[in-house]
C-alpha cells in the first residue's frame, strides 16, 4: 500500500501540514517513519484526518476534535476499520456511527438527544393516527409521499410504510424508492435498501445520488467490485459528486491499485477545494 508524505496529505485533504503533524505527535494516528524520519501516512490514516478535517469544518473546537479521534482509536468495534465508519458533528458533539449505532467516542455513550427522543415520545402516536388517517381515506401516491417525508423525523417506521403505499400505487415512483432504501439502510437491511436503490435506479436511470447510494450499500455488503461499479456510475452522471472519488479511492486502495486510489483523491480535492463543503447533502 502506498505511503503519503505530510506535504501530499496536505495537498490531498486540504489540511496545514502543521496541524497534521500535531495530530501524529499527539498519538492518534501512527504514521511510519520514512527516509530523515519523516512521517508516511496509510490509506487509514487519511480516512481518519479527512473526519477531522469535515469536523473542523463543521467548527467543532480543535481540542475536541483531537480528544474524540484519540478516544476512538480505541473503541473500534473488533474487526472494523476507520473507513467503515461514519464520523460527523452534531453541534459541537462528535457522533460516531457503525452498523446501525451511533455514540459519542468522547462519552462513550449510545448518542441519544434527550430532546428528540421526548419529542418522538409525544408525536409517534399522532404519526400512526395519520397513516391510518390516509390509509382509510385512500390517499393517491404524492398525498402518502408527502405524509412519509413528514414522517421520517419522528417515526421512521411509519414512515417507511407510507413510502411502501407509494410504491403499491406507483411502482416507479423514484424518489419513493430512494427515501424507503435510505431508511431500510440506516437499520441495517442492506438488502432491503439495495432493492429500493435499484428500484430508484430504474425509474430515474440518471439520478447519481441513487447511484452513489447504490455503491455505499454495496460497499457497507463487502461487494467490493460493485461497489466500484456503482461509484463509476455515479460519477459518470455528476463527475461532480466528491464522496464518490473518496470512497472509489478507499476501495481502489483496498483492492491493489494506489495509483488508481491517488488519482480520485486528487479529484476529491480539487471539488472540495472547489465547493468548501465535502459532505453529501441528502445523500445517504
């Protein structure tokens, strides 16, 4: 696997080489040391340094970006990578999600808002009241698709079935299959949520987003070829898309081709460098 320079992560990720360097030192990451004893980075350790930078980017305090990647080093679930898993900010908090579950690495606790979880309390009888409400009113498709969007923030299982009664009436409906494949996907059904991506797919044959969703899934299933095959997709509808370079690099980096891996990276850099922002939207 190939080694990356400070000077090259720098220019890769868009982060001071300072900084870089200071993360090293402070133990979190555990780059070899190459000729005049500078650092050389793996392909983990720019996954990790790309969580830090969208953290920074997301003005959580530099001391707790540092504290948080350092605590998580050590609660990698066994078996798992950096690359599997999903690292973002809520607020100033550091949330961390890997098959299904979400915890702050600086509590160590299941992340769960205290606030949102009252409200859900309040309003997930109101939101089976409202399904029931259409079901016996025989709403059309756009009324259930509407009511299933309002849904997904409070009561994502019902949710979920309304997105079902969208599709019974239009099998087509694309943007149903791709709400209804994110939701499946966020449980943890992979195959659920490959089904409704695909079905998203061949509605709307040009939509990257399901595309990119297609390949996340794939990717999360350890079909790896697929995976790169969705990602290519993807990005042959929108070479804009950002994540889809980085996860084509990750995955090239994986199967044995560095050069491949270090020419999406470039790309992941020059968009982001481009936009300001690296995170995917409503994408999943």
């Amino acid at each position: 696997m190939k080694a990356y320079t400070t000077r090259e992560v720098a220019d890769l990720l868009g982060l001071p080489p300072a900084r870089i360097r200071s993360y090293a030192r402070a133990g979190f990451l555990q780059p070899d040391r190459g000729p005049g004893n500078r650092y050389r980075f793996s392909f983990q350790d720019l996954v990790l340094l790309r969580a830090a930078k969208g953290l920074l980017d997301a003005r959580v305090p530099a001391r707790r970006v540092r504290r948080a990647l350092a605590i998580l080093q050590k609660q990698l679930p066994t078996g798992a990578s950096l690359s599997q898993l999903r690292i973002t900010a809520d607020a100033e908090r550091v949330v961390v999600r890997h098959g299904g579950m979400a915890w702050n690495p600086e509590s160590g606790q299941l992340q769960l808002d205290f606030e949102v979880g009252e409200l859900v309390g309040r309003i997930a009888p109101l939101a089976v009241s409202a399904r029931r409400a259409a079901d016996s009113a025989d709403a059309d498709e756009e009324e259930w698709f509407e009511l299933a969007i309002e849904l997904e923030a409070y009561a994502p299982d019902e949710a979920a079935t309304a997105y079902r009664r969208v599709i019974e009436r239009d099998p087509l409906h694309a943007d149903a299959h791709l709400n209804l494949g994110r939701l499946l996907h966020e449980r943890g059904e992979l195959e659920r949520a490959e089904f409704h991506y695909r079905g998203a797919l061949e509605a709307r044959p040009d939509d990257a987003t399901a595309a990119f969703n297609l390949g996340v899934v794939l990717e999360d299933a350890e079909r790896w070829e697929a995976a790169i095959a969705a990602y290519e997709r993807a990005l042959a509808l929108d070479p804009a898309l950002a994540d889809a370079h980085f996860n084509l690099a990750r995955l090239r980096e994986v199967r044995g081709d560095p050069q491949e891996a270090l020419a999406h990276l470039r790309s992941y850099r020059a968009l982001t460098k481009r936009s300001g922002a690296s995170r995917r939207g409503g994408r999943y």
